[in-house]
C-alpha cells in the first residue's frame, strides 16, 4: 500500500507545478515528509529536482548566459554548502519539547520548525501579488545568488528568490530560462555533496528497515515520471485558484508540520 500511495501522490505532486505557479521542491517535499524522516525527505526532493532539471539542460542549458550564470551561481554553491551544513547541525538536534494530543505523544523538533517556517514563509510570498512583481537591479545578482542557494542548501527553497533577482538581468526569455536552469542544476550539486554524508549515511540503517530505499526509489522516479507526462502533453499555465489552494494548504501542513502533529 505504501508503495502505490507514494507513487501516485509523486506523480499528481510533480504534475501540479505546471497549474500550481509552485516548484517541483516546493511541492515535492511535503509529499516525501509524510513517509521520510525530514533529512532524508529533503535529501530525495533535491535529486528529483536535480534529475528534472538536468532533463531540461540539454533544452535550454546552451541559451545560458555564461556573464550572468558565473555573478549568480558562484556565490549560491558556496552558501548552499553552507545552508546544507547549517540543516545537517539542526537535523541532529533532539526535540525541544512533548505532548499529549488525541492519545498521541507528538514532538515539536528544530529540523521540523525550520522546516515549516520557510515553507509557510515562501508560500506567502508566492501568494502576495507584490512579490510576483518584485524586481531587484541586476547589480544585485551576486547578492539574490547567495540567498537563493543558502536557502536551496537549507531546505530547498530557491525558485522564487532565483527568477526575482535574475528577472531584471537584461536577458532574453531563452537565456533567462537557460540560466536559471543551469544555476538550480548547481546549486543541488551543492547542496547534495552535504546530504550524501550528513543525511542518507546518517540514516542508512533505517533505510535499509523495511525497504525505504525503494520507497525513495519509486518516489524520485514517480515524480520524474509526472513532470514529464506533465511537459509533454500539457502547457504550463498558472490557474490563479489552483494557486491559491495550494498555497493555503503548503501553510496549512507548515503549522501540522512545526506542531509534530505530521
């Protein structure tokens, strides 16, 4: 059961940032939370992201602007090293506190707390009109690349701040998209060195339990699987109710999530 539960649901997640207006991380990580521990569900959503986006590499990965890419990519590896080093010290604090609730002891950890912080912060943001046309100068950039890659490191949050400091790079469509592409490609390269040691070694003996691996197996090919049926055969367009709901529901699982009740 497990199994096909988190097939279909990677499946529907990966296919719903095409109407959604949310990132494939951004929606992906909620799903991998409810069968990971937060590390590993972090770790996974950042090579289905990594494995999408080289996909898309080869597409538009030549388009890139070689200028721009080195301003906002240099500093965005050295400070997703650091993001992903600051999450492997917070993963491995224990809980700050427990209780009782419908019969169930819950625990409120600092991994889970960051965690949903950053999630309902980042989807405020993509629910205020304000933010979807904000626009930083493009002197900037170096700036937007250090804290889109700390917070990729951290949790995998970069999108949004990614395309608001590239967004007024003076670049075409093409090479905008090219030069995004390529940056988050990086930034999970980055970030993933930090996690293969901090997180899935960490972890092993309990993914080896009971098969996890193959759940994160299915679960990365799932979402892979969805995000290409979804490119293929569908346009992008962002429904504005589709991303509202979202977006209510992402804070709605940050608070479950930060209260250990998920």
């Amino acid at each position: 059961m497990s199994y096909l539960l988190i097939g279909i649901v990677s499946v529907l997640v990966s296919m719903l940032t095409l109407f959604s207006g949310f990132g494939l991380g951004t929606l992906l990580l909620p799903a991998f939370l409810l069968f990971f521990p937060a590390p590993v569900a972090i770790a996974a959503t950042a090579i289905v992201h990594l494995a999408n986006n080289i996909f898309k590499v080869f597409f538009v990965g030549q388009k890139a602007d070689l200028k721009t890419l080195i301003a906002f990519s240099l500093p965005a590896t050295v400070t997703a090293l650091i993001g992903a080093l600051l999450m492997s010290q917070v993963s491995a604090l224990p809980p700050w506190f427990q209780y009782q609730w419908l019969g169930r002891v819950l625990e409120v950890t600092p991994v889970k707390l960051v965690i949903a912080f950053l999630m309902a912060g980042f989807a405020c943001l993509e629910l205020n009109p304000a933010f979807q046309k904000l626009a930083f100068p493009k002197s900037w950039i170096p700036v937007g690349g250090a804290l889109s890659g700390f917070f990729g490191g951290l949790t995998g949050h970069q999108g949004a701040l990614r395309s608001a400091f590239l967004i007024r790079a003076g670049l075409d469509k093409e090479a905008f998209i090219g030069t995004t592409v390529v940056s988050a490609v990086l930034i999970d390269i980055s970030r993933l060195s930090i996690y293969g040691v901090a997180f899935f070694s960490g972890h092993f003996d309990l993914l080896c339990k009971d098969d996890q691996w193959g759940l994160i197996l299915l679960g990365i090919s799932s979402a892979f699987l969805g995000t290409y049926l979804a490119s293929r055969f569908m346009h992008k367009v962002t429904l504005s109710v589709i991303q509202k709901l979202i977006g209510t529901l992402l804070i709605i699982y940050a608070l479950l999530l930060g209260s250990g009740v998920i």
